[in-house]
C-alpha cells in the first residue's frame, strides 16, 4: 500500500515538471522568479537595516534605554544623550511641511488634471517634476541665501503683527529656526503630492466625471464630490510619500533649522531635526558610546517613520468606514 | 572556416589577456599604494603634499579621505588604513584600546598648525576689535548678552559699540575647529571647562549651529548682533574681518602664520614626548592663543617593508620640503625646533 501511494507520488511531478519547463520557455517562471527576488531582496534590505541598526546601537540602548526618547540633554563631554528635541524637531517641521504642501500640492494637482488644457498641464508638470530633481543642498543654499532673508523681513513682521498673541509666533526671530525648516521642506515636498496626485486623477475613469454631469452637476462639483474621492487613497499615498521625505531630509534642514537642540512652542526659535544631528556629529564622533548613541538615533528616525505612518493609515481606516457608515 | 574563426578567436582572447596580466604586473610592481584617511582641516595641504610626494618618489601613491578626525582615529584603530589623520590627539582611552588591539602603539606626528578667529557682524563697526579671554568666555557662555557690555567696551574704546544683543552662533558639525576653540575656552575660564568642555562637538549653552566654515560664516554675516568662529584660512582666503585675542601674556594677538607659528615655538620646549599637546594659550608675547597642531597617526609597527619605507620616506619628506609648501595655503609651517626633533622620531617605526 505504501509502495503504491509512493510510486503514483513519484509519478506525479513529471508532467508539473514539464509544465515548469514549457512556462520557463515561455518566460513566466523567469519572470515569476525574478519578480519574487526582487520582493524578497527588499525586504531583506530592510530586515538587515534594522538588525545592523540594533546591533550598533546596543551600547546606548542598554546605557540609556526608554529614558533616550525622553531626555533633552545632548552633551558628548558628560556622555549625556536625550534624543527628545531631535524627534520634537523633526515632528515640527514635517507636520509644518505638509500643513503647507499638502493644500498646495493637492490643489495644483486638481488644476492640472482637471482644470488646466493638456498642453499647459503637460509643460507645467514637466516643470514640476524637475523641481523634485534638484538636489536638496541646492534648497538649503537656497533656503539660507534667498529664503530665509525673505522670511526675516516681510513674513516674520506680518506673522507677528497678525498672530503674535499666539505663542506660535513669539520670541525673537534669527532667521534659522523651525518656521523656515517647514517652509523649505514644503517646497521640496509639494511636487511629489503634485505629480503622483495628478496621475492618480487622470486614472479616475472619465465615465464617472460624465455621469455626474448629465445628472446636472457642476464641473467643480463633479471634481470635488466624485472624482477626488474616487482618487482619495492615491492622493493620501502621495501624501505619505512627501512625509517619508520630510521626516528623512537632511540636508536642507541642516542648513536652515539653527542646530540647537531645543524644545520651543514657538515656530521662530531655532532646533534641530534627527536628520540633521546625524549628519553634522557622525564623521567626528569620537567614543563608542557617543556614536552608538547617534546610531540609535536612526534606529528611532527608522521607528518614528513607522509609527507616523501606522497612525496615519489606521486614521484613514476610521474616517473611511465613517465615510461608509 | 568556422573552427579557424573560433581558433583565431580565441588566439586573440589569450594575447588580450597576456596583455592585461601584463598590465597588471607593471602595474602592482611600480605602485606602492598607501591609504590614509581623517581630518577635513589640514585635507588640501595633504592633498597638495601626496601629489607632489608623488613627482619625488613615483612609485608610491598615497590616497587620503578627507572624513573627519573622529573617522580617522576610528579607522586607524581598525586596521583599515595605512595612517590616519587628526585635529585633536587621541585620548588616553583611545591610545589604551588602540595598544590591546594591535600590541604596539600609535605615534602622533605634528604636520602643521592652524587657528579659530572670532568673526562678527555689528551693525555701524567696522573696526577690528579687541577680545579678553573674559569676554569670550563670557559670551560663549550667553552671559555678555549685549555688545554694549563693559567687558567688550572696555578694551575697544575707540570704538562705540550698540547695546545690541549678541547671537552666538557654532558650528554645528564635529570639527576640529571647535575642539580648538571648547578647548581654549576650556583654559581660560573654569566655568566653561566645568559646564561645558572640549569636545569636536559640546552641548552649547547659548546659540546658533551653522554646518562646516560657511555655514557659520553665512549665519554671521546674515545676523545683525553675531560674533561666530571661523579656521583662520577660512578667514584669510574670504577676507573676513576677524578679531583680535589677548594672549596670556597680556597682548592683543592677531592671527596670521607667524603668530600661529610662534603659539607653537613656546610649546616646542616642554612638548611631551608623544607630541600630543595641546597650545591654545600658550606662553610668549607674539602667540596667538587660539592655536592647534593636526596631528597624523601613523602606526609604529608596519610589517608590509616596502609600505614602512614609503612612508618612513614621506614622513621625512613632509617634515622638511613639504613644510615649504604650507605658508602657500595659509596653514603656518612647523617650528624648527620640533621639525628636527620629529625627524628623529620617525625612526620609532619598524
């Protein structure tokens, strides 16, 4: 009985055996492999990522553990390491960065794919496109030479004279601080809402636009109540994809944010970013405590990402069964 | 006809790689190729003496990669390179880890000097001014707030200086420059020694962060009120403006190659036997206290003969003719004195 049930298993593979050959002529199982190892590779990449991070940082995480994510105090004499104004930091100015990408980049977005004739939308796309191309030591430059002085003389006055009861927009203003960091992280982001939104719009199938106007809806109508929340969670990924690069950016921040490790309401005080300390103190780093520390603090820009996001999606999750309900 | 295609072929595979091993072996046997890595200061004027140490001894090739003095401590530790490069000598700690990894120590070797400035920007002030060890300790620590201070005012009397606030600003990235700067301050005021320290990066207690020489540079010059530093060759080749120190001898110093070289002249004497010394606020009346050496660490065991000679041969030739080449690009050359005593050093290798 055994002997059977083994020979008919044997058996069996043959004729799958040839069918693999047949497709792997055809080019599906090449395809099918190659596809798979690419999947694979990446999350491999990850995988290694956050191992190489944890093994450099055990140092710190066993020094300092929780007490990293809450202490302020970042001092390399006393090997003293608080991560809280560099996660406060690059919480700010992300979250500022798209309280103005986010309308900016959406609304141009509407207007290219909706509004804009083809031609014009075209040729404005191909010019935003390149904006996402520059490299981010050119905003920086920019940032420091052009912006920030504009910001000094003409939005930092009217801020004040207009909010100033708010304790957003008090204290003495440098130039560098979190305000011009959001500013310049805006204007890096907004292509990437602005393109990826303008595809995913175009994929809105027309039929939809067409039935609502022959059921007597306006143009902007149609847009706003039937094409843009077909084209919600495509938007909401571009979205996604402008915070990963605020969260992440560095060196623009560097060059604008005035590096003092600081906890301020005020948008007009300078602080740092995760980013940024990494950066400017890992060439010089000396002391394995100090460098495990600055490891750990990728290792928290890297869970920070994950959280941020997590957050953002199951927000999304809510508001859509809402939406259904 | 196709066998003689595929012979010929393949006679022609077998001259190409003749050729290319060939190549190979000239290659290997004329280049002796020697890697360092570290400092960012003192990197163009190693840069200048690798290449022209190339046109003297051809067959060595040294590549340096200019990552920061904490990298090159890190990678001369390692093993990963033939020497490394640095703005502040080695701790104790790192010298004791360095000796349980390799069973032999690694020697210091002063190349050349260099200085921080204080740069600022005062609305109205033009003239250069003159700077106590008090004042800038002061206003390091945020404590002289504003520039009308007695501190400032006192030694610059010709000069009406404006109640205005004073902003510091740092750099914000690990440098040499600040280990010089934290740690003259670290000198000349207990304060800042206790609360703050010499460090290539220090918990600042008041300012601004501006990344590398122009960043600080940028932020001083956009900011009404700023008082930052800056590497004196930073300073001379922008032509900035930049203040004068009171030495310890009671005289306002400013920096330029001789009184930087001279800074180091006073600490040639009592230099310690491993080179690692520091000579900010040094001694003598021409000195400029806010000077330092770069250091290259070079191990004193190397057992590749041919690796040893090369660099036994560009030591000697950077301590005597490449000393020549420093004042081209503003960095001051050693003193005498401590040129000959490190060339008697050099034998500490083997």
């Amino acid at each position: 009985m055994a002997a059977t049930t083994s020979t008919v298993l044997d058996r069996a593979p043959e004729p799958r055996a040839r069918g693999f050959w047949r497709r792997l002529r055809a080019g599906e199982e090449i395809a099918y492999l190659i596809a798979l190892s690419a999947a694979t590779l990446v999350l491999l990449i990850v995988g290694l990522l956050v191992y190489q991070l944890w093994i450099s940082s055990t140092l710190s995480i066993h020094a300092f553990g929780f007490s990293f994510l809450t202490g302020s105090t970042w001092d390399p004499n006393a090997g003293q390491f608080g991560a809280l104004p560099f996660i406060y930091g690059t919480c700010v100015t992300s979250a500022l960065a798209l309280l103005i990408a986010v309308p900016l980049g959406v609304g141009a977005s509407i207007f290219l794919a909706e509004l804009a004739p083809p031609n014009a939308s075209n040729v404005m796309t191909f010019l935003i496109e390149l904006l996402a191309a520059v490299p981010s030591v050119i905003y920086g430059l920019l940032g420091i030479f052009v912006l920030v002085p504009l910001i000094h003389t003409y939005l930092a006055p009217f801020l004040t004279a207009t909010f100033g009861f708010l304790p957003l927009f008090q204290g003495t203003f440098y130039g560098v601080s979190f305000l011009s960091a959001g500013i310049i992280l805006s204007i890096m982001v907004a292509p990437f809402i602005i393109s990826v939104s303008r595809e995913v719009l175009y994929a809105v199938p027309t039929d939809q636009r067409e039935a609502a106007l022959a059921l007597g809806a306006t143009k902007w109508e149609a847009t706003w109540d039937i094409v843009i929340p077909n084209a919600r969670t495509g938007i909401m990924g571009s979205i996604f994809l402008a915070l990963a690069r605020a969260l992440g950016e560095t060196m623009a921040v560097t060059m604008v944010i005035g590096n003092t490790p600081a906890i301020s309401a005020s948008l007009y005080s300078p602080g740092y970013s995760i980013a940024a300390v990494i950066a400017n103190e890992f060439t010089e780093a000396t002391g394995n405590l100090y460098l495990s520390s600055l490891i750990f603090l990728g290792l928290v820009l890297f869970g920070l990402t994950i959280v941020i996001n997590a957050v953002a999606r199951i927000l999304i999750l809510v508001t859509q069964q809402k939406g259904a309900a | 006809m196709k066998a003689s295609i595929s012979l010929r072929g393949a006679v022609c595979h077998v001259a190409v790689l003749a050729a290319l091993a060939g190549l190979a072996s000239v290659q290997l046997s004329a280049q002796m190729l020697i890697n360092g890595a570290g400092a960012t200061f003192p990197a163009p004027i190693y840069q200048k003496w690798f290449s022209d140490f190339n046109s003297v001894d051809s067959n060595v090739q040294i590549n340096y990669q200019a990552i920061g003095s904490g990298g090159g401590i890190r990678q001369v530790t390692e093993g990963t390179v033939d020497f490394g490069a640095s703005d502040g000598p080695m701790t104790d700690q790192q010298l004791a880890e360095y000796q349980q990894k390799h069973g032999f120590p690694v020697l210091h070797f002063p190349t050349v000097l260099g200085a921080a400035v204080p740069t600022y920007n005062i609305p109205g002030v033009t003239a250069s001014l003159d700077f106590t060890p008090e004042a800038l300790a002061g206003i390091f620590l945020g404590k002289i707030k504003r520039w009308s201070d007695p501190a400032i005012q006192k030694t610059n009397p010709n000069v009406t200086l404006p109640p205005r606030e004073i902003v510091v600003i740092h750099r914000s990235d690990g440098s040499g420059t600040t280990y010089c700067w934290t740690d003259y301050l670290s000198k000349i005021s207990s304060e800042w020694k206790s609360k703050v320290g010499r460090n290539t990066s220090v918990n600042w207690p008041a300012g601004l962060g501006g990344k590398g020489n122009d960043g600080v540079a940028g932020l001083v010059k956009q900011t009404s009120g700023a008082i930052g530093y800056v590497e004196l060759i930073y300073a001379v080749r922008n032509h900035m403006a930049y203040g004068l120190v009171r030495n310890s001898a009671g005289e306002f110093i400013k920096a330029n190659l001789s009184s930087v070289s001279s800074a180091a002249a006073d600490a040639a004497e009592k230099m310690p036997a491993d080179y690692r010394v520091s000579i900010t606020n040094a001694p003598g009346k021409e000195s400029y206290p806010i000077s330092t050496f770069t250091w290259l660490l070079v191990p004193s065991k190397i057992n590749d003969a041919g690796k040893r000679d090369a660099i036994k041969k560009f030591l000697k030739w950077a301590l005597t003719d490449g000393q020549k080449s420093a004042s081209s690009l503003q960095y001051a050359p050693l003193p005498k004195a401590l040129q000959s005593r490190e060339l008697g050093d050099i034998s500490k290798i083997h």
